[in-house]
C-alpha cells in the first residue's frame, strides 16, 4: 500500500472514529477535546486529562475538576518509638516503649504503649539494618483508639519483596520493616509485635504526623504528559506550572469535588469498540510531588538512578479506603516520610499513586517520562516501574476511575519504552513477565490484594486499547518511495547528493538459511541537492511526520542544521533552518523516536561532554537536550532503529574495526553495549538502513573502501548474516551521513 493510500485509510478510520465518539460523549462536549490529526502543536497538546475514549471516562471525569492540595511545602515528623534495645546497647526497661513483654519458649511478644496520632497518620515498625527474618518468623499487628473506642487487632503487613533491590547504595542502609499503614484521623496507636524467637534488635514503632498545610489552592494537575517541558522533565523531574492553576487561595479544610458515586459502567468486553481516536496513544494528567507538599530535602538525591523499562507492576498501600480526597496529599507525605526516614530509602518507594477518586499523583523524584528505579519490587526495580493504588485491596472493590487510570498510566508510561500493553513476554532483569502484572506475580505476597489483582485484565485491556502504535520507532529510510530502503551519498566531484535505492536483484535466488534474497544497488537519483558545504548528511526517518523520509544535514562552518522534507519521489520542498550550534557535537546520528512522543530524534555528543539526546519537535525544530549516556569512544554513531527485541530504538557505534550496540531504553537514553561479530577492518562505510526485505529486524550496509563495493549486512535478532555484495563503483561517491 502507497503511503497516500495508507494515509487515506487512515483518515476515513479517524473520521468513523470521531463520529462514534462525539455520539458518545456530546453531553461532556464541555469537558473533552479530541485531536485526530496530528500536528506539531495539536498532538502533543492532546492528553487523556482534556480528551480521550469513552473507554476512560470515569478517569476524564475525576481528572476535570481542579483539587484541594497545598500551597507549599509541608515537613512530616516522624515519631519513633525504641521497642527493644539496638544490638548490644543495655537500656533500661523503663526507657522501651512497651507495657509487657513475655518470652515463651525462646518467643517473645512485645505490646507497645499507646502513642498519640496528628493529622492523616501512618505507622510502621522497623528493626536493624541487616537482620534477616523470613515472613513467617515475625507478626505485627495495630489498633487505633479513636474517643473511648478502641478498634480490633489488624494485621500490618510485612513482605520482605518490598524494598530497593540489593547492593544498591538505597539498600546498604535499609531497615528491613513492615509496610507502612494508613491509620487516618484517630487519637492514639498501639503496636503488638509476636516473633518466633527473640525480638529483633533495635525494633521501633514510627508515627508519622503528615505535618500541618497552612494554606491551600484549588488546581488540575500539573503534569500534562502530552506536553511536558523537556528542560524540567528529563533534567531532573521538576514540575511544570499548571496550566490549569486557579489563583484564588482556598481555605483550609474545604474539599474538592468527589466523583460522583454513580459511575457508569465502563467495564470491558470482547464486544468492546477500541475508541482510542487519536494517532498517538493518549496521555495522561499527572499531579506533581509539589501538589502532595513533597519536601526535597528528605530525599537523598545522589542515590537517584535510571535504568529500563520493560514492565509495570500494580501495588496497594493497604490503608483504610474512607478517606476523602483533601486526604490525598496528607497520605502521600507520611508513606514518603515512613520510606525516608524510617525504612532509609532514598525516597518514596513507588513511581506513581492513585487515589480511589482515579487522580494520579508522582511518587519517586527524576521524572515521569523516565526509567526511574524505585523500590517496590524486590529484585526487578531495575526493569520495571510500579504505580501503588492508595487503599486496602484485599477488603475493597477498587473505583472504576481507579482502574481506567491505571490503564491510561500504563498504556502512556509503556508505549514510552516501547512495551505494548498487551504484551505476555517481558524480560525483567532475570524472568519473563507479562507487560502489566500484579505485584504477587513477583513476590509471594498478597499484594495488590484480591479485587484489584482480578482487575488486572480489564487494566490489560484498557491499556492495550489505548496504545494507538509507536509510529517513529523504527528509523525509515525510504526517500524515493520504492518498495525497498535508500541511502545518501555526496558525489566526492562536487558535493551533488544522490539517493541510492536498493532492490532485489533480478532473478535472485534466495540464500540458504537466509529471510533475505539478494539485493543490489540501483541507479542513483540526483536529488538536486548541494552538499560540498555539509560535513554530516542525516537521513532521519519521516521527521515531520507526513508519511515521506527526510533528510537533515549539517552545515560545516557554523554547525547549523537544516532540513529538507522528503516529497516521496526523490524531490524535496525547499530548505529550512533546524537548529543551530552543532559544530562541536560529535557522533551525531538520527536514532527514531527515542523520546516516545511521536518525533524522530537525534542524539550526539558535545565535545569533552556526555552523549546527549536532543528531542525532535518535528517542524518546530529540537527541544533541549538531556544526558542520554556517558562519554562514549568511538568515530562514528550509526543510528539503527530498534535493533533490540525490546522496543525502545537502539543505536550503534564503530570502534576501530568494531561495532557495538548501545541498547536504548525509552526517554531514559542509553543503557550499555554489546559488540557485533562483524569485522570492520575492510570497510569506510557503515549505514543502517530499515528493514530491506521486512524480516523482522533493520539491516546495515558496508562500503569497501579500496576498491568502492558495496555490501548488504542483514541484522539478526542475534547479531548479523554474512555480507552481500549489493554493487561497485561506489568509490565516486562520499558517505557523509
């Protein structure tokens, strides 16, 4: 099919689209918006918070009405109370903060004493860091008074999953503890701690006080994922201005809107229309850890770290359900404070939070679109992210707002990595997973209890649903529109370009133990273009997404960067300025979209500085740059596309005689190499092209520099085929890109 052709499809199945939606959703016409042609500005300005399917609407709904959150930052304290003496420390009895205490052939139970409790508080027990007790040899049980009353006993779940994973700097200072329970608005607390044999060393109860919001604002959420500011987002995760923001002051104790209780149901089924009516998957609203009151300075910012994506994980916090939704950020503050200050994690554990109200608020600080490590999934944090529903899950149904906010997180936060939703086969750093998975699918644990771990398909669903394609991924190179993939070259005469178009060979035969038949150079088409002032021709996919190939290059004697827009017959339209200040930026190549918003990329290294990726805006130009990796040695990138199984685009990187594949890993960037079983040692020219023959992974071609042959080199999901020779005679001609 002709790209006209497929664009023509696709415009009649976004019209069919749009008739079903508005049908559906003309009494909310006020509320929601939807962008079904993509442009610079309309596409990234298109977010589930201000548009989506009807499949989402209970999430659209709790998300169209501004919240009550602080003004400013808000200090929790936390109160501590010594159980049991530290580990050959002697304190007096009277000094531990227990009313009995009985050993019983060699176990012990500890009561504790009644403790007060301020504001929304939360409560755990923690002991010393390095005692290793199984789930089974300790049980920690709470009751709250609230008035005269006194509640039941309830369980306080200890898993020994739920932390940083091991020798990472976050856990060398670990307490091993309980998860921290939610006790909300009562008087006093009280602790009953039974072990198998005697008490651990150094045990506490802590209480958490979620500290004092003096004033407050009525206001969306400040994160929209569909525009968010690359300089703040990928440098660090600091929040963007709300839009949305309201600037009369709201007094203290005023709620926001709940949703209303009678949702409809949204529940799936096999039957159900996929009304994701947009050409990119939609983007959800986020509230800010600025919203909950986070104070940076409880965090250890030094221990933060990215790695990869390639699953998510649903946790709940175990916590009374009834809380209203001014709660929210008073809950946020004391999980965040019993993290920090109690367990000794470098922040709080989860990625993300959602209420029951289906509002989704940041956990971990380094930024949403990132591959952030948390701790929440005892030996994958490194391969996965994790969003925790606040509530008890185990007792409760979670809201239908709740779980279309998790399929609008997850759909957003995997298609960013290049993980579809739906997929049944992750590798997550030792084993296979599904693409979204309860937290019990790790770790022997109830988590994220039994009614929320049966919403799981629906979540599935939901998320797969939303997910509309990872167009840009793959790094195209078709500039004249045949069936097969091209490459630039420079005339060495006169700088004149000339796309080589590569073809099957007439009458091949295919190869044996091959997917590809043979190829060979075709006649090369004058592009009418004058590269002798250029020292880098890029050719970098479709960049300003019109369904043609094209090609950017860079000017010699000031670094600018300019764009010629592919017309898909070899012509181009006429030349335009990209960006300037790339004179000393080495090893640039074009990767596809990295960034996960739709736009192809770039990524370079400034000279004596760190690999960088520079966010393609389409049109608009670049966004600012962020680290994508360390220093890398080598003499030129060759950028790939998705040369890895794992969806995020890769890139490549000659060294000498060899090559390497730098794994990439969404918006994160680059994540480490491998060496190819390629010898470069014959070769000048090392080109990736796409996929020549469709057989599931993108090819490279190779130019022997003494005598001018040129060479195919299929990719494999292993390495690369043996070479084939495409043609001759290209010693005429420059390979500048």
């Amino acid at each position: 099919m002709s790209s006209r052709h497929s664009r023509f499809v696709t415009m009649c199945q976004q019209m069919l689209v749009l008739g079903v939606v508005c049908a559906a959703i003309t009494p909310a016409a006020t509320m929601l918006s939807l962008d079904l042609v993509p442009s610079p500005s309309a596409d990234r300005a298109h977010s589930v918070g201000a548009g989506g399917s009807t499949a989402l609407a209970a999430y659209v709904a709790a998300n169209s009405t501004p919240s009550v959150v602080p003004d400013a930052v808000v200090e929790p304290v936390v109160h501590e109370y010594a159980l049991t003496p530290p580990e050959g420390a002697r304190i007096a009895a009277r000094s531990l903060a227990t009313t009995a205490r009985r050993v019983v052939g060699g176990s012990a139970e500890l009561l504790s004493t009644p403790q007060p409790v301020s504001g929304y508080g939360a409560v755990g027990v923690t002991w010393a860091h390095g005692t290793d007790l199984e789930e089974d040899d300790i049980s920690v049980e709470v009751r709250t008074q609230d008035g005269d009353d006194w509640s039941d006993w309830s369980s306080m779940e200890y898993h020994d999953e739920h932390g940083p994973d091991p020798d990472t700097r976050e856990a060398l200072r670990a307490r091993p503890g309980t998860d921290e329970m939610l006790v909300g608005r009562v008087d006093q607390v009280q602790v009953r701690v039974s072990t198998r044999s005697a008490a651990p060393p150094d045990l506490k109860l802590a209480v958490i006080d979620p500290g004092v919001e003096t004033t407050h604002r009525r206001e969306r959420a400040a994160i929209d994922t569909g525009d968010l500011p690359a300089p703040a987002m990928r440098q660090g995760g600091e929040s963007a201005p709300s839009a949305a923001t309201e600037n009369a002051d709201v007094p203290v104790g005023e709620d926001s809107p709940e949703v209303p209780a009678s949702e409809p149901d949204l529940s799936s089924s096999d039957g159900d229309l996929n009304l994701a009516a947009a050409a990119f998957t939609p983007k959800p609203v986020i509230y800010s850890r600025a919203q909950w009151g986070a104070d940076e300075s409880m965090r250890d910012a030094s221990s933060l770290r990215y790695y990869e994506v390639h699953a998510g994980f649903v946790h709940h916090t175990v916590n009374a359900n009834d809380y209203k939704a001014k709660d929210v950020p008073a809950i946020l503050r004391g999980i965040y404070a019993y993290h920090t200050k109690s367990r000794g994690w470098s922040d709080i554990g989860y990625n993300y939070l959602v209420d029951r109200f289906g509002r989704i608020w940041e956990g971990r600080f380094g930024g949403v679109d990132r591959p952030v490590v948390g701790a929440h999934t005892l030996g994958y944090n490194d391969g996965a992210f994790a969003m925790s529903a606040i509530g008890n899950y185990e007792i409760a149904q979670p809201s239908q707002a709740m779980i279309q906010a998790y399929g609008a997180l997850f759909a957003w936060k995997l298609s960013l990595h290049g993980v579809r939703a739906g997929s049944a086969k992750q590798w997550v750093v030792k084993k296979n997973f599904r693409a979204i998975n309860g937290h019990r699918d790790a770790a022997s644990t109830a988590c994220p209890g039994k009614y929320l771990y049966a919403k799981l398909p629906e979540i599935r669903k939901l998320a797969a649903q939303a997910q509309v394609g990872f167009t840009g991924r793959q790094l195209e190179s078709n500039l004249a529109s045949t069936p097969h993939p091209d490459i630039v070259v420079r005339r060495a005469s006169d700088g004149q370009g000339f796309i080589i178009p590569l073809k099957p060979a007439a009458q091949a035969k295919k190869k044996k133990g091959s997917a590809n038949a043979a190829y060979k150079a075709g006649k090369p088409i004058q592009m009418g273009v004058n590269f002798s002032g250029d020292n880098r021709i890029l050719n970098v996919g479709d960049w300003d997404r019109d369904g043609y190939s094209d090609v950017v290059s860079r000017r010699k004697s000031d670094g600018a960067l300019f764009l010629r827009r592919g017309l898909g017959n070899g012509a181009f339209a006429p030349v335009q300025r990209l960006a300037t200040g790339f004179g000393k930026v080495g090893l640039l190549a074009a990767v596809g979209d990295m960034t996960g918003d739709g736009w192809p990329d770039l990524i370079g290294q400034p000279k004596g500085g760190k690999m960088m990726i520079y966010p393609g805006l389409g049109l608009q130009g670049l966004g600012a740059p962020y680290v994508a990796y360390s220093a890398v040695q080598a003499q030129r990138q060759v950028g790939v596309g998705l040369w890895g199984p794992d969806g995020a685009p890769d890139t490549l990187m000659r060294k000498g005689k060899n090559l390497q594949v730098f794994s990439g890993n969404g918006p994160g960037g680059l994540t480490g190499a491998r060496t190819l079983d390629v010898d470069l040692s014959s070769f000048d020219w090392v080109v990736g092209i796409s996929d020549i023959a469709m057989a599931g992974h993108p090819d490279l071609v190779l130019r022997t520099k003494k005598t001018g042959q040129l060479w195919l080199v299929n990719g494999t999901p292993t390495g690369v085929e043996q070479p084939q020779l495409l043609g001759t005679g290209m010693e005429i001609y420059d390979m500048v890109g």
